[in-house]
C-alpha cells in the first residue's frame, strides 16, 4: 500500500493479504487520553513543585505526554519523563506506596489517580473502532489486543467492550513474561505469536509513536497510525504505512 498524507478518504485493506489485527488499547479502542494526561499532568506538577520548586515548569499535556509517556509502561513514563528534565530519583519497588518519591512510587500514584477517574467517569470506546474491528472479524482475520497498562479488564468492563478480541497481552502478561515495553516490538510479538500467524501477515493499529516504531520494527505487514493528537508527523517517521485521524477512513475487503 502506498504512503499517503492523513486523509479522510477510505482507506481500503484487502483482508486475504492479512490474518490478524493487532489492535493498541488506549487512544485507538477506549478513549482513556484524556485521563492518562491528566494524572500524569497531577502526578508529575505536584512533585516538580515539590522538588524543584514553585517556578518549575509544569508537565506539558501535549508535548511532554507524547514525547516521554504515550503509550509506555507507567514507569518506563516516570524514568522518560524525568530523564528529560535530568532529575533522577531512587527506582524503589513495584510494593512503594503513592506517595513515596521513588520511580516506582510515582508510577503508582498515577495509577490510582487513573483508577479513580476510571472509576468516578467511566471510559468510552471509539465507535469507529468497534466498527472496524467488526468488519476484520466478519472478513475472518483474528484479533488481538496489546497495552502496557496492568487495568486493560478494568478499562475494557468500564467501556462495555467484551469478547471481541481472541488475545490479549497487557500489561500484566507483559510482566509476567518478562516482556519489554514500547518501542520494543516484543508485546506485538507476543500477540501474534498467541494468535498463531506471522507478523507479515498481521495489521498494527496504534495512535503512541513509540507503538507505530515497535510495529515497523517488528516486521508487520501493515502499520496503521491513528493520529488523534496532531501527532502524524511523528507517526510516518516512526514508521507508519497509513496515517489517519480517525479509523472510519478505513475500511475492509473481503
């Protein structure tokens, strides 16, 4: 398929060239950004504040959230993070409480503040997405489903989406394996190989860069980039095969 620019025209994907589709969670099938952003954007401002102090500069919810911890594993995000502003802190343990000031403490405040906005709001899936992956089933392709998040049954119960995906690799599958996270391909891997195809003959759907870098790198055979955060240019230097803003733009032949 050749490169385009993100367009709304209907993308259409010939569905005997594939077996699998390899759907990302956040951002692509649930609409959980907002949230992620947000407790981020809580976490990381209340303790800039308190470790650099009043004039820090505040945790960017566009730039800093795409650039160090879109799509990562939490503490992959805190490391990244707080890397570019050249801060380091002890790693601690996955057990540290919230408010220990510690890599794995801060990962986990973010998770309960995510948990709680999950749990007071609830979550939202994309129609447009469900569309599609309906369309992928009804042609015969199986589908998987991949996040570094260890809530992907909580987020999923929460937006009303079940049994429609074959397999799933979260992160808590992730960590049990002892799979590395995004850019690293080995979660799609993971995915595909649980389906019984090869990555050639399986579709990546992904919205983080560092998801559309693990699918290029990981030899799928089609990379779709979902640009729903003025990020496209990211995603085709990533390595993206097809841009778009949102998945009604594409479409399945059977």
């Amino acid at each position: 398929m050749a490169r385009r620019d993100v367009s709304e025209q209907t993308i259409v994907i010939r569905a005997a060239e594939f077996d699998a589709v390899v759907f990302d969670m956040d951002g692509v099938v649930t609409d959980t950004t907002r949230a992620h952003t947000e407790a981020w954007k809580s976490v990381f401002d209340e303790f800039l504040t308190r470790h650099v102090g009043p004039g820090a500069k505040p945790f960017d919810a566009s730039v800093d959230y795409l650039r160090y911890v879109d799509g990562k594993p939490r503490y992959d995000g805190v490391r990244s993070f707080l890397a570019s502003r050249e801060i380091t802190i002890a790693e601690g343990s996955q057990s540290d409480p919230p408010h220990a000031d510690t890599v794995h403490g801060l990962g986990n405040r973010k998770n309960a503040e995510f948990l709680s906005h999950i749990a007071e709001q609830g979550a939202d899936a994309y129609a447009s997405t469900l569309s599609l992956l309906d369309a992928f089933r009804q042609a015969g392709l199986r589908t998987g489903l991949i996040t570094s998040s260890r809530n992907a049954r909580i987020v999923l119960d929460a937006a009303g989406v079940h049994d429609v995906f074959d397999v799933i690799v979260d992160g808590e599958v992730a960590a049990q394996r002892g799979l590395a996270g995004k850019p690293s391909p080995a979660v799609f891997l993971a995915a595909v190989e649980d389906l019984g195809v090869d990555p050639e003959r399986a579709v990546v759907v992904e919205d983080a860069i560092s998801g559309v870098a693990a699918g290029h790198t990981g030899g799928f055979g089609l990379v779709i980039g979902v640009a729903r955060h003025d990020n496209a240019a990211g995603l085709w230097a990533a390595g993206a095969d097809v841009v778009v803003t949102d998945l009604a733009a594409v479409s399945v032949e059977a």
